[in-house]
C-alpha cells in the first residue's frame, strides 16, 4: 500500500484528489499533512519520512505583492528539499505546475523554478519525479475570484448577477476530476518526469462559457428543467454551477399542482436530456440511500406520504436536511460528491419518484456508499 502526502490538501485541487484517494483504501493510504507543517522543521521531515509519494499542491495563486508571491512559492519548495535531505528520503515527487511557465508572469516564474528546485534535488537523489504543466482547472468547490473565472462566474450567477467578461479570450480548461485521474495514474507508475505536459479537456471563449452558464440558470434555476447536456464538458460546467447554490435556501422546490375532479396532475421534469426515471414505496421508519456520486445529476420526488431528505458532502460534518410532504409536492436534487439518503417520516407508505441523467450500469454505477 503506498503512503501519499499532499501539500495544499486544503486546496481546491487537493480536496478532490484527498476525495478520489479516500475511494481507493485498498490502494493507498494517505498521510495527513498541515500548512504548519512549513513552519516546524521537525514536524516537515517526520511528514516526507513516512511519504512513499508527495504530491506538492501547496502555493499562492495571487497576491497584491510579486515579491511575497514568488518568495513563498519558492520557500515552500526550498523547505521540502531541505526536509527530504534531512530525513534521507527519496519519495516520488509530483509537483503541480501551471502553463503560465510559458508566460513570464510572477506567478509562472514561481512554479517554474519551485518545479525546477525539485527536480533538481530528484535528480541529486536518483528519485521519481513528475512536473505537472496544468491548464485553467475549474469544477466544483472552487474559489471564486481565486482559482478560476469559472468559480467567479458561478458565484455571481448563483447570486442572481451577470457576470462581466474583461477579455475575452479563448482558455485551455481541464475539469478537476480529469486532472486527478492522470494525477493517480502518474502515482501509480513512478518515473522521472522533468515535464508532463497536461493535456486540456477543452479550448472555449470565455464569452462561450458564460452564455452555457447563463443558459443552465434559465432551464435549471428558473424553470427547474435539466439542460441539454450532450457533452462531458457540458455537464461537468453544469455540476460544477450546481455546486455553488445555496442548498438551504434552494431546496426544497415546489411543484406547480394542478387539480380538478377528477384529481390532481405535477409535472416532475422536462428533460434537455435522457436517463432513467424510477419509483419506490418506502414503509415509516425505513431509510434509503446513504450513497453519493461523482458525476450523476439526480433527482428525488416525493409524490405521496412525508420524508426527511438528509445530504452531507463527504468531506464536511455538515448535514443538510429537507422535509418533504406529498401533500405539497416538491423536489430536492442531489449534488455531486454529497452523500445522500431519504427516509421515511410519516405513518403511511412514502411515495417517492427518482429520476438520474444516466441508464444505471453497474460496472460504472458511479455510486459509493458512505453514511450520511
């Protein structure tokens, strides 16, 4: 089993390999790590010890200073070095770089030469070494006005503002998830590495961006529809928008219910694209669920009887939860990296419809039990 550290695990790229590393304990066992580790030295060289792998996230993006900017991104790679040699450890080192090393910028000058810091010290100590070239990375759980445009583009959007394009240009993106997928895969077969350049998953406009992000508010946010979604970059945009909403204030979502005597009609869903669509009777007491998914867009309906929807993202101890009654339909939708269950609450027989955008498949179910 290999022990992986990962500088900057507090990060945006960093919480989602921390996540995607956790669904594989039969694999890799991850060691913790804490910013404070770059201020005690000691603390740092019992970290790179116990490291089979590191995988170095940790840096400043932006600051209002250039020099503190590129003074701390080479620190924290001259304090690794310093405890590798210290602690007579050669473990592979992976390093997340960015394509701006080709721009001569502050920013990638300092990832540049932290890249270059310790590939150097790889090479002294006969170590494995990736140097990641990354692209503009967006997907779910960024920070806005930080990690990415699209991060700041979802936050106004969800905040019901138009957002404004200052050049628009076009940008090689990858979605995070994509990202993590070669970070594992490059963890799994060590080599030296000086450069490994990152292939990015799509070249749009930004004006392009912000007119699919708008589309998505007006069938999804306005109109409660799923969008069109024919492409993977489509809906990895749409999830990583959906991650950004206000869950509290944004579910539960009120059907329109239309009754005369003959009884009453809902309209659940109009669809921009298919999947499967399911009912299940629950009897009082009983809880369903206690799963969550990556990339899945789903749907619970209560149609009948009374339920406690409860959602938690899996690497939070905050609990959301929603009641539901059938005498009020509405709906709750479930967001990716969330585990999620429903249970009912009533004394009669709970009425619930689902609808998911995919056909289940189980050999990529995409479905990972954990409680809620």
């Amino acid at each position: 089993m290999k022990r992986i550290g990962v500088t900057g695990s507090n990060g945006f790229i960093g919480i989602h390999l921390l996540n995607s590393l956790k669904q594989c304990q039969d694999e890799f066992c991850i060691v913790p790590f804490d910013r404070s580790f770059f201020d005690d030295q000691e603390l740092l060289v019992g970290f790179v010890r116990d490291c089979d792998v590191i995988v170095h996230l940790a840096g400043i993006n932006r600051h209002e200073s250039e020099e503190i900017l590129l003074n701390a991104n080479l620190g924290f790679a001259n304090s690794l070095v310093n405890a590798l040699v210290e602690a007579k450890s050669s473990p592979h080192i992976i390093i997340s770089s960015s394509v701006q090393e080709e721009l001569g910028n502050t920013y990638g000058n300092a990832k540049k030469l932290s890249r270059e810091i310790l590939r150097d010290w790889a090479a002294r100590a006969d170590a494995p070494f990736t140097g990641a070239l990354i692209p503009n990375v967006f997907g779910p759980f960024g920070k806005p006005y930080y990690n990415s445009f699209i991060a700041t583009f979802c936050d106004q959007i969800t905040n019901n503002n138009i957002p404004e394009i200052i050049v628009d240009t076009e940008v090689h993106l990858i979605y995070v998830q994509d990202l993590v997928d070669i970070l594992l895969r490059e963890i799994r077969t060590p080599a030296f590495k000086p450069i490994l350049e990152i292939p990015s998953s799509k070249t749009i406009k930004v004006s392009d961006v912000c007119s699919q992000l708008l589309y998505f508010k007006n069938e999804y946010f306005d109109s409660g529809n799923i969008p069109s979604l024919t492409t993977s970059f489509d809906l990895n945009l749409f999830n990583t928008l959906r991650s950004f909403i206000d869950l509290k204030a944004f579910f539960p979502r009120r059907y329109k219910l239309h009754t005369d005597a003959r009884g009453s009609f809902v309209e659940l869903v109009q669809l921009g694209v298919g999947g499967q669509v399911s009912f299940s009777t629950t009897v009082p007491g009983i809880t369903r669920g206690n799963h969550y998914h990556t990339r899945k867009v789903e749907r619970f309906s209560v149609i009948r009887g009374k339920a406690r929807i409860q959602m938690r993202r899996i690497d939070s101890d905050s609990i959301f939860s929603f009641d539901l009654n059938g005498e009020e339909p509405s709906f709750v939708d479930m967001p990716i990296w969330y585990t999620h269950n429903i249970k009912n609450i009533g004394n009669d027989i709970l009425y619930t419809v689902f609808w998911i955008n995919e056909i289940y498949n189980p050999e990529d179910s995409d479905t990972y039990f954990m409680e809620v």
